[in-house]
C-alpha cells in the first residue's frame, strides 16, 4: 500500500485530471454560449432587430 506524505509532490495523473476537466468544463461553457448567441440571432431575424443582429454575429464569430 502506498503512503502519500503531506510534503510529497502530487502525482502528474491528478493534474492531468484536473486539466482534462477544465477543458471539458470550458468546452461546454463555450458550446452553451454559442447555442445561446444563435438562439438570440433567430429572434433578432424574426423581430427584424439589424443593429443586434450584427452585434450578436460578431460575438459569435469572437468566440467560434
């Protein structure tokens, strides 16, 4: 059985770990925001709103 001391360097898995979570997390964030932006678009199309229209397009396009 290993023992871990309180001093000792963490293992490279942990960080891995954490990393892959982070990433998956702000892949997800990133997903969300984009179908959230488009959803806005289809309703600025719809009410006929250009000036957000252009706006939200330009955010979709800062974070694709």
């Amino acid at each position: 059985m290993e023992k871990k001391l309180l001093n000792s360097p963490q293992h490279s898995d942990e960080y891995t770990d954490a990393a892959v979570a982070e990433m998956f997390l702000n892949n997800a964030l990133i997903e969300f925001k984009r179908k959230k932006i488009r959803k806005e678009i289809d309703q600025t199309l719809q009410d006929g709103n250009k000036e957000l229209f252009l706006k939200l397009t330009e955010e979709l396009k800062k974070i694709s």
